[in-house]
C-alpha cells in the first residue's frame, strides 16, 4: 500500500462514517438526560456515572435503582432493568463487579441501544464514558477535536 494514498473501498466506508472528537454530547431520549461525555475507544463498554445503586425485584425480574447527575449538576433517580453484570478492569488493573443495563443513546443524529454500564464516576472530569460498543462501526474519532457534533 502507498502512504497516503486511500483504496476506492476505504475511502467509501469512511464517508459513511460520523466524524467525533474526543468530547460529544450525548442524551439519553428516554430518561431525558444529556451527558458531556468523554470518548474512550480504549474502553470496550459505555458506562454511565451512578451511585446509591440498589438491586429492586420488579415482577419477577431484576431492576436497579441508582442516581446520576445530568448535564447541569442535578441528580436524577433512575430504575432500569439490568440486562447482565460484567467485570470490568480499571486502568491500576483492579476488578470490579458493574450492572449494566440497555439504553437508547443519541450522538449527534445516529440513536443506537446499547450497553451501559453503572460505574461511580464522582471523581471524573465526565460522568459519561462512550466505549466502542456505541462507536463501532458507526464512528471515526479525531482525538485533536472536541464538540465535532456541536454544543
């Protein structure tokens, strides 16, 4: 391959891809959330900022409470159903135990459902992770910019 130089198919499945940068907003349609969120194409999975996370039956069926906080600091209480639980690495390689749960998420004009898992994220910059469950596929990331997909 010549460096620079882009083959036919390449080129036609970048354009079919939604320019980012390292920073997009995103919103949750159906809980009425929007989150500034950071883009991890490192992280295999979004995960989202809750606390106070409370296992809850629900007909039979596992659900949790918890609370996150939205795009102007306030707290919102959530009950979602927990789809699985995985274990998760952090970045010092400690493993924890994480409930996710599946959710509409809206980047710009693409809406897919994925994913989500529930993390406290208190002490982070952005209470929002986008992984590369949501960015596969769908997305080209340009880590020198911020807010591609507007403010």
């Amino acid at each position: 391959m010549i460096w620079g130089y882009i083959p036919y198919t390449q080129a036609q499945l970048l354009k079919e891809k939604v320019l980012i940068g390292r920073i997009e907003w995103v919103s949750m349609p159906e809980l009425k959330i929007k989150h500034k969120a950071r883009i991890d194409s490192g992280a295999k999975t979004t995960s989202m900022h809750a606390v106070n996370i409370e296992e809850v039956e629900q007909r039979g069926e596992l659900f949790v409470k918890f609370q996150t906080i939205d795009s102007e600091g306030k707290t919102v209480e959530v009950v979602r159903k927990v789809d699985t639980t995985q274990k998760v690495s952090n970045t010092a390689g400690l493993v924890s135990k994480r409930y996710v749960i599946k959710e509409k998420i809206k980047m710009g004009s693409i809406e897919r459902e994925v994913n989500i898992n529930l993390n406290d994220r208190t002490k982070m910059d952005y209470k929002f992770l986008v992984g590369r469950n949501l960015l596969l596929g769908r997305f080209i990331v340009d880590v020198a910019r911020s807010h591609v997909l507007g403010d």
